[in-house]
C-alpha cells in the first residue's frame, strides 16, 4: 500500500517550452502533496506544498507563477515548469499525506527535467 | 544546529559489518523525525517517524534511536547485506509548520558481497 506515481519519469525540452509532471496517490487519497527539487548532490529542498482544493503555499524563493500548481483531486496534484529555462533542470520528487493524520510522506520516483 | 546535517556522506562496508549513522537537527521546537532509504531509481522508502525524546525503533536489521534534548538520531544497521546498499535520507519537522520536511544531504552506503 501507500504507493505514489509519478510522470513522466525524465523529460528533456527546449528552453521556452512548459513541461507538466504528474503525481498520483494510487492506493490512498492524499489530503496534502508536497512538491521537492533536488539539485546536484544537494538536499532534497521543499518547493511548494498543495492541499486538495486549495491554492499552494510556496516557499520562499519559489515562484509561483513559473511552478504552477494544481492539486484538482485528492489522487493528484501537478506541477507545470512554464517557460522553462536550462536553470530549471533538476530533479523534482513529490510526497503525499494521507487523511489518517500519521506523519508519514510517501514519496513519488521522481521527474529528472533537462531543458536545453 | 539550524540546518539537518548527516555523516558520514558515504560509507563503504563489506558485508556482515554493523554500521551506523548520524543525523543533526534543530532541537528547539521539534515535532517528529523522519529516516527513508532511497535505492537508485526507486522511490524513498519511509524507515521510521520518530517523535519522543529516548525514543527507539527497530524494522528487521534496521533499527534508530532519537535524542531530541540535544538534536541528534542514530540509524544502525546490523550485519549489513548488499541490499541495504542505499542512500538513507534523514528529515526533521518542525512544530511550527504544517508537515514540512527538512532534509538532510544523505548517507550513502554501499555494501560489498
């Protein structure tokens, strides 16, 4: 149980262009999903955190209007790189929380993003 | 400590060596601690959710213990296999936030048969 998806698993695009990563609870319904990036031998970093129906919060440093994201249902949330730069490549991982109130985040495969 | 530092950065045992790692965190206004073990290509793997201070928690041959006075857990590893070759990942949470994590740079263990 507890499984999460994610999609699509690497993505390469040209500079300029969107890209939407996917992430899915398959087994549970997640009341909050957590967006991450992970840079070259750094910490996983928080970018934003959605709850279904709601608008995200963004961490500091993080725009929102270039990371757009939408948690429509509580089996989804998606996050859109808009016009995307060679700055933005890295790696993003989202988690999911469930309604039980326990601590734990599971966590997606990741989405490995390369813009030239 | 203001940030979740871990070390050793990796390590390389062989197999049936007993390990362990270290985890720092901010003490003040702790909430709970997370240990995930995250294989190449995988998803992170939740290990254990810690919240009480002496708290210890054991799965298999993994087994951690949390000291939330002083900021600090343990991960340990007994009689290490090839399987457990891994990037283990510690996070703090805060009181003061709703679920967010705070990450560590990682353990990075490579057993050898």
């Amino acid at each position: 149980g507890a499984v999460v998806s994610q999609h699509p698993s690497w993505v390469i695009c040209k500079s300029g262009t969107s890209v939407k990563i996917e992430c899915r609870s398959l087994d549970f319904q997640a009341t909050t999903m957590f967006w991450y990036r992970q840079f070259p031998k750094q910490s996983l970093m928080l970018m934003a955190t959605s709850n279904e129906g709601s608008k995200a919060t963004y961490e500091q440093g993080v725009e929102k209007d270039k990371f757009l994201i939408n948690h429509a249902s509580l089996t989804l949330s998606t996050l859109t790189v808009t016009s995307a730069h060679p700055e933005d490549s890295s790696f993003y991982i989202c988690s999911a929380r469930d309604f039980s109130g326990l601590e734990t985040q599971y966590f997606g495969p990741g989405t490995r993003l390369l813009v030239l | 400590i203001l940030n979740v530092e871990q070390s050793p950065q990796s390590l390389h045992v062989q197999e049936g060596d007993s390990t362990n790692f270290t985890c720092s965190f901010p003490s003040s206004n702790f909430y709970a601690l997370h240990w995930y073990r995250w294989e190449t290509a995988k998803s992170p793997e939740a290990l254990f959710v810690m919240t009480l201070n002496g708290d210890e928690k054991k799965k298999g041959r993994i087994s951690a213990t949390l000291n939330t006075k002083e900021g600090y857990s343990y991960l340990y590893i007994k009689g290490s296999q090839p399987e457990d070759s891994a990037t283990y990942l510690c996070a703090s949470r805060g009181s003061s936030n709703t679920g967010k994590l705070i990450f560590g740079q990682g353990t990075t263990l490579q057993v050898k048969p």
